[in-house]
C-alpha cells in the first residue's frame, strides 16, 4: 500500500484524502490543517489522522475534541509521497521540508511548473512521470483544455486552439471573494497565463487563451476553437470524446444546459460531493465550420478534475503501474467514475 | 422639429426619450405605458405627454395622480415617426397600427430583420435608412459587433470573426429573471444567431459567434477574434479605434478592467443613468499574435449603446441629415457623449 500524506486539507486536499481512500492501493496515513474548521471535523469523521503545522495550536483543536495525531513534519516522516494541496504560493516553501526527508511529492496548480519541473495530466503524459520525485498537477482549466486537446490532436491533428474561459469567482464554500455584480477580466491582457500552462504539458501545440471571472461559484465554463489540420465531422468528434473515460458528454437529451444543471445532475446520480471529475461537454455545442474549425463548450469542476489526476500522478511516480490506461481504470473504478450519459 | 413618439416606455424607450428631448431638431410628443409604475413617474416628472395602450385603464393611472394624455393610437397620429421599444416579440404586433396612419417606425433588437426588412447602425448603413419608411436598430449586441468590425474590415480588412458574449442575465431593475449562480449557454449551440444578426447590416462578414448568459446585471462582454486580411499593429488599431467616437478606449491607467468599474466610472463622470453608449474598448486587452490574429475585450452597456443609434436613425429616416457624421455629431453632442478617456 502506498502512503499518502495530504498536506493541506481544503478544498482539493479533502477530495484527494477520501479519493486515496477508495483506491485498493493506496492509504491515507495523515492529512493536516492549520487550524480548527469544519473541514477538521471532517478529517476526523473519515479516520484521518490529523496533523498541524504549528503544533502550539494542538490545545485549540482539543479544546473543541478534535485530536492531533502530531506535527506536519511528523506526518511527512510516515508517508511514501506528499500531496501538497496547500493554497497556491505557500506550497513551494513546503518544498524544503519534502527534501529534508527525501519525500515524493505532488503539488497541485496553483503552483508553476518550476516548483517540480514537471507538469503532469495522465492522459498526456503519464510515462513521463513514472518514478519521478516530484510532480505537479496542472490546474483544473489546464486539466480540462490538454485532455480534450490532446485527444484531438493525437486523432484528427490541431493546427491552433482558442480558448475563453469564464471562471467561477469563488467556490461555494469561500464567502469572502468575489465578484457579486461584474464580470471582471482576468487578466485584461491576450493571452492569458493558461495557454503557456497547456504548452507545459503539450508544448507543441499553439494555443490562445483569455480568461475572466463572473458571479457564480459552480463550474467555469470554457468556449474552445480548434483549427483541424484535417477535416473531421461532427459525428467523430463525438465518437472520440465518447472513448476517453474522462470527457463527459453532456447529451442533447439531458436538456442540460448550464453548470447548475450539471451540478444538479452530479449530484442526482450521488456523485460524493456532486463532483464532475469529466470534462462536461455539451454535445449540441459540438459544431465544425468552415470544415475545419471546431467549436465547443466544456464545463470544468474547479474542484473536482484534478483529483483523479492527483491519484494516476501517485501512482506513476510510484512506479508499480507503468500504463495510463491501466491507473486511469482504477482510479476511476474505485471513486466511482462512470460515464455521465 | 421631428415629432417623435416612443411606443413603450421602459429600460430603451425611456432612454431614448430624453435622448430625443435633447436634440436640437427632436421633440417627444408622447410616450406610453401599459399600466402604472415608477416609470410612469419618471415620463410625467420628465414632461412627456403618457398615453396608454388599453384606455380604460386610465382611471388606476389617475387614481396615483397621473395623467392620462389619451390611447397609444391617439399618440401614434400626432407623431411623426414611433420608435417601438416595446419588449421582443410585441413590437411586430403594432406595425399594423403604424401602417394605418402611414407613420414611420423604428423598431429594436428584440424584433427580427423581417419587421422592418431593413437593419439599422449609424456607422454602417446611415444613408441606406434616409427616407425609409421602416426600420430595425439591431440589438446592443450586434450594435457593439457592428460598429468595431466594420471599422476593422474598412481599414485593414477582415478574414473571419469569431466573437463570445458573456451576456448579463438581466438589467438591474429586472428583479424576477436570473442566473443567480450559473453559467447558461444561451443557447448551447455553436453559432449564436447574433452572427446572422450582424450579416444582416455586414452581409459580407464571415462570423462565427457564441453566447452564454451569466449572473450579473450591468453589461455585456465580448471577447472578440478577428482574422485580419492585411498585417497591423496593436498602435494602428489603437488609432484607428480613436477615430470613431462610438468606440471609447479604456485606457490601461485607468485601471478598469471590469464592468462595474466601468459603469462606476460613466456613473463618476456623471452620465445620465450612468450609460455607456460606446463600446467600451480595454486598450490593454488588444493584441496581435501570429501577425494577423487580432484579439480584444469590449465593453458593451445593454442598455444604452442602441439609443444613440436609434437617434440617428430618425434623423437618417426623416430625410433632413444626409450623411452619418453629420447625425452622429449632432446626436453625440446633444447627450454628451465626449471622449471617455
């Protein structure tokens, strides 16, 4: 079994312990936080060993029964490799303290690529990770555009990709962001950052992208343009998109056709958390123009996509399964990823 | 002086109105309600003659003291020509009422180019509207398209647009309509009809345009990519979009780089009602990538943008103006409409 610390228990962190606990090769031996939340509720409910960083702070979780298994150091020390899923910019200082113990380690998007050197989507580049001491797994929208992008390329040929994304401003637990009435370009510039962030994982490809923000808290939302290198019809698109087990194919009939009912869907069909793990793409968006020009739209769970990922990165650099497909099947066996149509 | 009547007066008709009332060769002769509101107010405390659609409804418009001029049939023989800003779908309704008493009309985007078989925007098609009996000012969206295309196209020359509208769900005043926390795609097919919609004032135009609907009230965005014909700079496109003075330019020192800024800052600079009537152009948003790849944000304020084209509509419709500077000067100047940076 492989030894799986989660450092940082939020958002990310807390999808990753229980995704780590559903695996047949994998425990969860501590998770930490630092300080009492609802969120350390939860750590303990699901039987993981809690940990803080500071451990002056261990009277203040007691105080409210919650117990501490000891420091993150500590934690760090019993673990095979780390998750990081500390929030973006705190998790490189962690970096020190993996190297002091010669831990494996995984950091999630909100760090750049130099924080590892390598940036991972298992549909893309999985052999690359296999047996690596460090790794990052790109951000959701980063997940979302090299999955689809790469499958398309790899198949039909992609001579340039433009894509728009519009962002959830907050998840729905995060009170304190905005916007409330706006829709805030992020950044005003062309090309956003999320282009050169595909191209650390399919540096081939020529990519556009922008971005801005708006008040909701479900999903972002992404318009993608491909231009093919070769003519393709809208029926192979969807008979391509329906062989990759991690885009979901929002069908027609569904009458779905927004995050909320995406959400509203994940949820019916008891997804933990309502969680989409898939790519969400809107079948009745799929159009090719002008014979090579795709456009489609795809709904990418900021919360949720890169979990899945996470879990194929653990076990590349692991090194007991050599393929993608085979860690993609398990992952997606034990946390309950079927196919949404 | 051009008698005008407003056949609904609500989010445009209202705007319109006073836009009217501040032209030099314009006068309101009447405007009309269907039933009794905070608008009816306004029309009363601003002077304008209120007639109303079904008259025995005068007595509940009398009864919180305000005054009833007549029928909207009694309005329609005063004027001259009716700008029918009634909602989407009831405007074409009333054409035989325009047709009875032989008066010109201008209908709004909410109708269809079959209305009138005749679409209207200032900076494009002005000389084609002189003399017409009917037409159409197509809708804030296609009006902010329009306006920056052509200008594009005529100058440097345009290959192919594809073009994203991030649309506000509703105006601010409307409490009953959402998204409160989703992004819709409206509608989920790829193209929108708006490209259709812009062909029908740039019929030469290759677009490709898509849509979606998002929980905020104050304006449109649009993310916009136009394949130029001819090799430009960021600089001359900048100069270029100086020159019109339908296109205002925000600037990268203003440190606007959303749309509540934006309306903060027309709301500042004391606009009425705080319009934008120009196409609100984030200057740090135009780039040029592979040499002839233009790429911007704009701005576009649902409510205010088609009122200074409507203006100019009358005018091109009445015969009096022969050229589009010239109208646009004069309606321009009599709402204030002066450089916004």
């Amino acid at each position: 079994m492989i030894k799986v610390a989660v450092n940082g228990y939020g958002t990310i962190g807390k999808r990753v312990a229980d995704a780590v606990s559903a695996q047949p090769d994998m425990e969860i031996i501590g998770v930490s936080k630092t300080r009492p939340s609802a969120e350390a509720f939860i750590a303990q409910k699901r039987g993981y060993p809690l940990y803080i960083t500071d451990i002056a702070k261990k009277k203040a979780f007691e105080e409210i029964d919650i117990l501490i298994a000891g420091s993150v150091e500590e934690m760090i020390q019993k673990a095979d490799i780390v998750v990081d899923a500390t929030p973006g910019g705190v998790g490189i200082n962690n970096k020190v303290l993996y190297e002091k113990y010669s831990k494996k380690a995984i950091w999630e998007g909100g760090e750049g690529h130099k924080v590892a050197e390598f940036s991972f989507n298992a549909s893309c580049n999985y052999t690359e990770a296999i047996g690596r001491q460090y790794a990052r797994v790109v951000s959701c929208n980063t997940t979302g555009l090299c999955r689809i992008i790469n499958l398309i390329d790899s198949v039909i040929g992609v001579k340039k990709v433009r894509a728009t994304m519009i962002r959830r401003g907050s998840d729905p637990g995060d009170v304190k962001r905005g916007p409330i009435d706006a829709i805030v370009l992020n950044p005003v510039t062309i090309p956003s950052h999320h282009g050169s962030d595909v191209q650390s994982i399919l540096p081939h490809i020529n990519i556009v992208t922008s971005a801005m923000i708006v008040p909701t808290t479900l999903m972002h939302m992404h318009f993608l343009n491909m231009e093919l290198k070769n003519f393709a019809t809208k029926e192979q698109v969807i008979e391509l998109i329906k062989t990759h087990s991690r885009l979901g194919l929002i069908e027609k009939s569904s009458g779905i056709t927004s995050t909320s009912q995406l959400k509203e869907y994940t949820s019916d069909i008891l997804r933990p958390r309502g969680d989409l793990w898939e790519n969400g793409i809107f079948e009745d968006s799929i159009s090719i123009l002008d014979g090579t020009d795709l456009y489609l739209f795809q709904a990418i769970h900021q919360e949720a996509d890169v979990v899945v990922e996470t879990i194929d990165c653990i076990r590349a650099m692991m090194g007991d399964v050599k393929s993608a497909v085979e860690s993609i099947a398990i992952t997606n066996k034990a946390v309950g990823l079927t196919t949404i149509h």
